[in-house]
C-alpha cells in the first residue's frame, strides 16, 4: 500500500503527540516526536554550558549530538536516546520546557534537526508532530493538520501528564509555560509555529483522544 507523510503540528499540549502515536500505532507507521529533539538538544546545551549566541560553540557542539528514538517493550514507548543515553523522562521535565522554546529559535538548531527529521522520514510511513513539519520539514506532505485547543485545558492536560510522572507542577506556571513558549515559537525568524495553507485546522478542546484519532484517520483514508 502507498506509503505517505502525516504532519500534525500545533500549539504545546494540545494532543499531538498522543494523537500522533496512536495512527501511527493504526496504519504501522514510524512515529517522530521532533519536540523530544530540540528538547534532548536543550539538555545537551545546559549539560555542557553552550552560549546561544557564540556560533562556533553551537556547531561544534551539534556536530556531537546524536539523538535516536529505541522502543522500550516495558514501557510500551519510543523512547529518546542522546548520545545513547536514554534521556525520555529528563526531557520532558520542567527546566527543559522553560528552556526549549530559546534554544529552537537557533538557526543552526534548527537546520541540523531539520536535516535530521527530512532523513528520518525520506522512505515515508511517517506520522511526524511539531511545530513546522507541514511548512518546514515535509512540506509535500500528504495529510497536514494543525492542532490547537484553549490554554486552561492545555495546562490542565499537561499537568495531569506531569503528575504521572510524579511531577507535581503548579497549573499557573504550566499555563505562562505554554503561552511563552506558543509566543516565541511563532514569533521566531526561521521556521515559526503557523498553519501551513492547506493544513486543516483542529480545535482539540472539547474533544477526546479517540476523537482526535478517527479525524487524522479520516484525513488519511481520503490519501491512500
Ligand atoms: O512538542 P514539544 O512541546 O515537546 O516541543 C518542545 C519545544 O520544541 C517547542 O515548544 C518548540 O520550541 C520546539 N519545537 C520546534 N519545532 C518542532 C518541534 C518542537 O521548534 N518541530
């Protein structure tokens, strides 16, 4: 059967990622969480103290990043390796969110993901979620379609998914998290958060996760 690109991208927390996971689970695809890069790329930066704005320190220190997804058959998930170290549940922390967004702005950053994301899915059965997979990375695409939902239930959601973690956060510091990080990610030079012209848009609010997996299926039925 043909093979295609999915691009889900849209606003922090609001279901990508669960969403992407379970059609790519559906139709045997690869899924690629490009969020837990540039948040394994962050870990790396502070880990080894590099200056955003000295260029040579951020090459050189990209040249020896190397980030790959392993499944784990214990937790049932992709995990996320830096320099095969599995980093899944520090990136996902806190201190990360509050960095991530100021470390994605960066040029080099950016193209060196990109590049990265592009390889990944060249032979496509792809389901891809970020920020500008439908524009930047696979702008060719078949179903692309950007997610968004209110803020409250962002933050709510997220916060219920950090508490899994045994991460207890408070709502309003998960709330000004995602509105900073919406507002630098779409603001930024060099590939911002937007919804590509032909992207569909949806609006996850009053939704639920299967739901939000039958629309995309939907979407995808119509390509193959
Ligand atoms: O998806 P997640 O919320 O884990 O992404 C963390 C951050 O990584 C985003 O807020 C954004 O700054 C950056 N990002 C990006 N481009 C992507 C995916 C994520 O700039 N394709």
């Amino acid at each position: 059967m043909k093979k295609i690109v999915i691009a889900l991208d849209g606003h922090s927390s609001c279901g990508k990622s669960t969403t992407a996971k379970q059609v790519a689970a559906e139709l045997g695809y690869a899924y690629i969480d490009t969020g837990a890069m540039y948040r394994a790329v962050t870990l790396y930066f502070l880990d080894h103290h590099i200056s955003l704005t000295n260029p040579k320190e951020v090459s050189d220190a990209l040249k020896n990043i190397d980030i790959t997804f392993h499944y784990n058959p214990k937790t049932g998930r992709n995990e996320t390796y830096l320099n095969g170290l599995n980093v899944e549940d520090e990136i996902r922390k806190m201190y990360i969110s509050n960095q991530v967004s100021e470390v994605s702005v960066v040029a080099a950053v950016r193209h060196a993901m990109v590049a990265q994301q592009q390889k990944m899915g060249k032979r496509r059965g792809v389901v891809m979620d970020g920020r500008d997979i439908g524009t930047a990375v696979f702008p060719d695409a078949e179903v692309k379609i950007f997610m968004t939902a209110d803020v409250d239930t962002r933050a709510r959601r997220r916060q219920q998914e950090l508490l899994v973690k045994n991460q207890l956060v408070n709502l309003d510091e998960i709330r000004e998290n995602l509105k900073k990080r919406d507002h630098i990610d779409s603001t930024r030079a060099e590939s911002p958060l937007r919804r590509a012209e032909d992207a569909d848009l949806l609006d996850t609010s009053h939704m639920t996760i299967d739901e939000q997996v039958e629309f995309v299926m939907h979407k995808v039925a119509s390509k193959l």
